[in-house]
C-alpha cells in the first residue's frame, strides 16, 4: 500500500515536464451535525497538508491534495437520551483530494487569480468514537503570487463537503448507565466545513 501511494504521488514528477510543490498551513471550520440523540459538533482548529499541482493546459492544472486537522469532537445528548456520553474527543480530520485548478487571466504576469474544484475521500479518526470514511467535494478561490519564476505563494479559500446519506451510523462513546452508539440519520446530512490557508510554491522541471 505505501509503495502504491508513493507512486500515485511522484509518479508526475517523472511524467510532466514542469510541476508546482505547495506546503501550506491555514484554519479550518469543524461543522456539527443534528441527530435525534443530540448534537455532534466538531471544533474548528489550524490545518496543514500539501499539495501537487500539474499544469495541463495553459489556464489547468491538475491537483493532489492532502489537509489534515486535529480538533476536539463532542456529543451534546438530548435530556430524553441520558446514556449518551457528552465526553470530549481529540479527533483526526483528513481530506485526501484529486481535483482542478482553472486560472482567472488579468493583466499580471505576476498574481493569477484561481478557482479549484476536487474530489476524493474524507476520514474522521478518534480513539473514543468510531473511525468514519465519507466522499467529500471542496471547491475554493484563491490567488498565487510568483516572486520568480520558481518561488511564490499561494492563498485560498475553500468549502468543504464530506458526503452522508441515511442509514449511516457515526457514533460510539461512554455514559454514566454504560455504553451507547449507533446513531442513525434518516436522510441526507453533512458537515459543512472549510478552510483559510496560504503556502509557499516551489516549481520543479522546465517549461
């Protein structure tokens, strides 16, 4: 698995002539969602991941993402559900994304405005409630700043869709009368999440 992922990452490098490397560090907004025991709510924190940007054509490019947050994640149960735990919980967020970037031309060789759109996987991990896979959009705006023709920065911001439909069961914790878990949502719900954030581009190979 590690070597397949290595080569899903690098293996552009190798096949494009020219390719933009981007670290970057920002805040992302948790969101909550409503079910009938209570309310799950994730809180908002700093984010950090990278990105892999493929030019294809002259105004798109290519995109791998990966974004990663560490927050709390708490359960606020209803009166009616008093066996549901209220207990904090460090939680993991992690968006793996593949997506485009189209670029806005201005009369600047310098700032090129930009909106990207993306798809992929996001997955919640903690040690109190259970490790959930979803399918997630993002689609952002942003400006990428080029001091010279190989360093610059780039700064964005995006909205963030982790995907989930009825039936789905997301929650696991610990309360006073023992252990509670299995809440369901009859139809479609999401977190509503998104992130601010600014790095630096390297650009790699010829033109």
């Amino acid at each position: 698995m590690k070597k397949i992922l290595f080569l899903f990452l690098f293996l552009p490098v190798v096949t494009f002539a020219q390719i933009e490397i981007v670290p970057f560090a920002g805040y992302m907004f948790g969101g909550s969602i409503n079910y009938y025991q209570g309310k799950l709510k994730l809180d908002n924190g700093l984010d950090y991941g990278g990105s892999l940007i493929i030019p294809v054509k002259q105004v798109v490019s290519l995109e791998l993402n990966y974004t990663h947050m560490s927050s709390e994640l708490s359960f606020d149960a209803y009166p009616s559900y008093p066996l549901y735990s209220d207990d904090n919980a460090t939680t993991s967020t992690n968006y793996i994304q593949i997506g485009t970037i189209k670029d806005m031309t201005i009369n600047n060789d310098k700032v090129t405005p930009f909106g990207s759109f993306s798809l992929g996987a996001t997955w919640y991990s903690s040690d109190s409630y259970t490790t959930a896979w979803f399918f997630s959009v993002t689609a952002g705006l942003g400006v990428k700043v080029m001091f010279s023709d190989r360093v610059g920065i780039m700064l964005r911001g995006r909205l963030m869709l982790p995907m989930m439909w009825g039936g789905t069961s997301a929650y696991y914790g610990f309360g006073t009368g023992g252990s509670g878990g299995g809440l369901t949502i009859d139809t479609y719900s999401s977190f509503v999440q998104g992130d601010f954030n600014g790095g630096l581009v390297f650009v790699l190979g010829n033109n």
